[in-house]
C-alpha cells in the first residue's frame, strides 16, 4: 500500500495561519443593501469578517489533522515502524490539543456574533471585530509549538516506503560496511541510495524494485535496504537497527545475508555470524522464508578469509554467492536465482 503519511504536507506555523484567515476575512464582504442604515452594515461587515477567519481557520486546522492517518488504524509494518520514528503518543496528544481548540473558537463566533447583534455605534462593531481576533491569535499562538512539532516530524514519516504486499519483498540485511547499499543499488531501480566508505550511513529503509521480464509481461519484485544491525541485544539496539529488524519480522519473504570476509567492514566475521544465526533463527519463520548467503568484497578477500567463513557456515560452493558490489561482478549470479525463484517458478 502506498505509505499513508504521503498526504502529510507542510504544517504552516501559528502567525501564516492567521495572516491567511485575517486576509482572507478583511477582503469579504457580507450581503446588505446599499441602502440599509450604518449600523446595519457595521454589524453585517463585522460578523462576516469573524465568521470567514474563524471558519479558515477551522478548515485549515481540521486539513492538519486529517493529514495524519489514524495511527491505531494502520498495518502492523507501518504502525510499529512510525513509533519507531516518532513518538506516536506525543503525536496523537498534539493532534489533540489542535482539535481541541475547534469548539472554542466556533464559541468566540457565536459569543461576538450575540455581541454585534446588540451595537448601537458602528465603530462598536470595528472594535468588537478587534477583540475577537485578538482572542482568536492568542488561542491560535499557544498552538504554534504543536504545529512546529509536526512540521518537523512529517519529513520521517514521509519517508517510510510504501510496500505492495502483493509483490514478493527480499530484504537485505547484514552489519554496517559490508555493501548492502551498493548491492541494491545496482540490482534495484533504486539509484539514489546514499553510498559510502564509513559505517552507518543507511539510517532507513531504503525501497527498490527489480523488474524481470517474461514472455508477455514482468514480475516486479521489491528490493528492501536495511540499515547495518549489530550482533548485541535486542533492548541495546538503537532506532536506526530496530528499523531492519523490524522488516525482517513483517514484510520479508526472502533474506539476503551480505557478509565481508575482510576486515574492511571494520567488524569481526565472527560477529557477522553471530547475526545471521540471530536472524536465521528469528526470523525465517520455522524456515518458511529462506536465507540466502553473499559474500562480498571478494576483490579484498583471501582464500583464507573466504574459506573459514564457509567452514564456519559449513557451506559448500553452490550456498553462497560470492560477489564484488564495487564492480557489479556476479551480481547477474543473484538476478538469476531471484528470476528463476520468482519467475521461472510460476511458469512450471
């Protein structure tokens, strides 16, 4: 499904919002004859220009609010993965305190309408008019810093992708620095992953697909890259791991397991292989989901590096898939095995 914070637009600060509804209400004009007396028309004028502010702002306050999904109401990937991102509960206490002004300005609306209604100079009706968009700026002020929170919590949010749980997800898991990134990039459609020589530059899911072509049509197939996970404790993980773990247990149908042999990655292979024990143990789901095994950087790695991460796998040739995410070399070797998993399959 298609993320569900995409509608999750800018959320102006307290001051545009009234700017908007005080322009929007000085430039309205309220039906009355031309020859209706003074007063009649200063307490028309002065009731239209209330009611057309408040009114912006009830619009515009209720659009805010219904940019944001229903947190509760979400699937499970999507749910967990936004608390992870934010604090939902925080996010659900501010859309509160918005929706709870609502009713107090339609109060203002009714109280200064009453007020209008009982004028008997027209510049009573100017300096009502004033009063009331005094209160309505103090009330819409107080809430600027609920809306400043989530102006700046909507760009995390908008940046989950929108998984098809139609379409088979393989997700790309292993430590930091071992090539993940790279390995999708150049398989995915995905161009625009941010690759680098340090640890840790993948902060988030990153979504591509690989389109492989049949007779008469296409197979697409999701390529998810994860953030590096650590071999440490579940309650010692930061936010950044518990995303990867998080599609590992609800949205993969197929694991890839990038190990590096080498010492490059800056991590201990036995540590590598701690993880994918984890893994292999947690989440294949009493091994309905495969796991399947590369080794990268195999211009860095030695025979012997090579060969004790199999001895400790106790792998034969055919298990893994030896791979160079730096040239593309053999990355054809893993577009073959996901075409004749998912396509070639379907044929027979």
């Amino acid at each position: 499904m298609k993320n569900p914070f995409n509608e999750f637009f800018h959320v102006p600060p307290s001051q545009e919002l009234l700017d908007i509804a005080f322009k929007r209400a000085m430039k309205s004009s309220a039906k009355v004859s031309k020859n209706a007396p003074i007063l009649i028309k200063a307490k028309k004028k002065e009731t239209k220009r209330i009611q057309v502010a408040i009114k912006e702002l009830i619009d515009r306050i209720l659009n805010i609010i219904k940019m944001v999904p229903m947190i509760d109401d979400l699937p499970d990937f999507y749910k967990e993965l936004a608390s992870l991102l934010v604090n939902t509960d925080e996010l659900k206490l501010t859309l509160g305190k918005l929706n709870g002004i609502l009713p107090v300005l339609s109060k203002i609306e009714r109280e200064y309408t009453k007020n209008l209604g009982k004028i008997e100079a027209p510049n009573e009706g100017d300096q009502l008019r004033r009063s009331a968009f005094g209160r309505i700026s103090s009330i819409i002020n107080k809430q600027n810093h609920n809306l400043q929170y989530l102006n700046d919590i909507r760009g995390r949010l908008r940046e989950i992708p929108s998984i098809d749980y139609t379409v088979p997800c393989a997700v790309v898991a292993g430590y930091p620095n071992v090539g993940k990134s790279s390995i999708v990039k150049l398989i995915s459609t995905n161009k625009k992953i941010e690759v680098q020589e340090y640890p840790f530059t993948t902060k988030k899911l990153n979504l591509g697909h690989l389109i492989l072509k049949r007779r008469f049509d296409e197979v697409r197939i999701q390529i998810m890259d994860c953030p590096g996970i650590l071999d440490r404790e579940m309650t010692t993980r930061n936010y950044i791991e518990l995303q990867a773990i998080l599609a590992l247990r609800l949205i993969s149908d197929l694991i890839l397991f990038i190990f590096d042999p080498t010492p490059a990655c800056g991590y201990s292979v036995d540590s590598q292989i701690e993880l994918f024990n984890e893994i292999k143990q947690n989440f294949t789901k009493n091994g309905k989901i495969d796991v399947i095994m590369v080794f990268n950087k195999m211009d860095l790695a030695s025979s012997s590096e090579i060969n004790y991460l199999k001895e400790q796998l106790n792998l034969k040739e055919d298990d893994y898939f030896l791979t160079n995410a730096l040239t593309g070399e053999n990355l054809d070797l893993i577009i073959s095995y996901l075409k004749n998993r998912y396509v070639n399959a379907e044929n027979k």
